[in-house]
C-alpha cells in the first residue's frame, strides 16, 4: 500500500545536506546552525575530495597529499536552503576564533567571499552574532552523520575524536565494503570547477 501525504516531510533526511564550496563571484552568506565545527584531512583523489582514513587510505597509497578541510552547516533565511559548508583551515581558523569567544556557532551570521574571480583563491570570513530570534532556526544537524552519508562511509565509521588545533577532529575508520566508489555514479556534488591541482592553495 502507498501511502501520500498532502504536504512535504516536516522532517526531512537530517543526514542529508548538500555540500558547497565558497563560490566564485559572489559571496555565500547564511547563519550558522551547529554548534562547532568539524574538520578532518581529506585527499582530492580520483576527481572528488575524500577523507583521508589514514591506516591503509588508497589516497594516502598513491601518494597523494592530504590537506585539512573543515565543514558548518549553514541556513539561509531568504531561500531556506540548508547546506555544509566546506571550509579550509585557514577559513576555519576565524570561526574557531569566534567560537570561542561566544561558546557556540549557532546563530552567527556568516559570509564567505573569494578575493578574486579565480575559483581557487582566499575566502574572506566575515562572522557575527545576528538576531535570530524571529528567525525558525532549523535544528542543528548532526555535521558527522552528515560527512558520514557525502562520503559514503557508514555512520559508526566517523567520531569525533579529540581536536587539532583547537578544532574538532573527525577520525574516520577504514572499511573496505564502503570505502570503493565510483566517481561515475556518484557526482561530485561540490559544485565550482576543479583545477589539475591535487592540493588547492588556501
Ligand atoms: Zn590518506
């Protein structure tokens, strides 16, 4: 039997967010909806960025270099659109910065802009408190389980393990069964163009 409903999921897949990058020409702007960040060295490995699983990582094997990346689920208010963003330690470093002044993430203003056109260069960070109290801030999603579904890695294969740099870092366990993938089937859904390089500068 199927059954229809008159009216979208009131709770729609929490682990399910799209991820973005800070895009190029414009700037991406939002509030902040976690608490912390969370962050982890990933490889750019056969076209996708990847965690890095550190014992027996098929990136690490290749001799691919690893860079940190960070990510914050961020709500704009205009387009309701709710999405992770990725962040590099550079970027992350302010809003660490900011956390630990205010104690948490969740309702500051974020706005993330590129200096110039090129689709590698330096994010400007700008961050603040903003009054979101006649805002519905949706609830904060749980950024690991998040990772854990973009990656494909099954949900008990990700902790949050201690920080690095005062930052949250995310471990993740190797598993041969989830870790093969085909970049085929499964797009890069980072959006932006890539370049050749396997390391893009901060
Ligand atoms: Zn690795």
């Amino acid at each position: 039997m199927i059954h229809f409903d008159s009216a979208p999921p009131t709770e729609p897949n929490r682990h399910a967010l799209p991820i973005k990058r800070t895009p190029t020409g414009r700037a991406i702007v939002g509030i902040i909806t976690c608490h912390d960040l969370i962050g982890t060295n990933t490889h750019f490995h056969r076209g996708r960025t990847r965690p890095c699983t550190k014992e027996d990582c098929p990136a690490c094997g290749d001799g691919i270099p690893f860079r940190w990346h960070g990510y914050v689920s961020l709500w704009n208010p205009k387009t309701k659109e709710h999405v992770i963003l990725e962040l590099t330690a550079r970027m992350a470093e302010r809003i660490a910065e900011y956390r630990q002044t205010t104690g948490t993430l969740r309702g500051a203003r974020l706005r993330c802009q590129r200096v110039n056109l090129s689709p590698n260069a330096k994010a400007m960070v700008e961050i603040g408190p903003e009054n979101v109290e006649a805002l519905r801030l949706p609830p904060p999603p749980d950024l690991v389980k998040c990772m854990a579904t973009i990656w494909n890695f099954s949900h008990d294969e990700m902790t949050v393990n201690g920080t690095q740099k005062d930052l949250a870092r995310v471990d993740i366990k190797p598993n041969h069964a989830l870790r093969t993938f085909d970049p085929q089937v499964e797009p890069d859904n980072l959006g932006g163009k890539r370049n050749g390089n396997l390391i893009r500068p901060a």
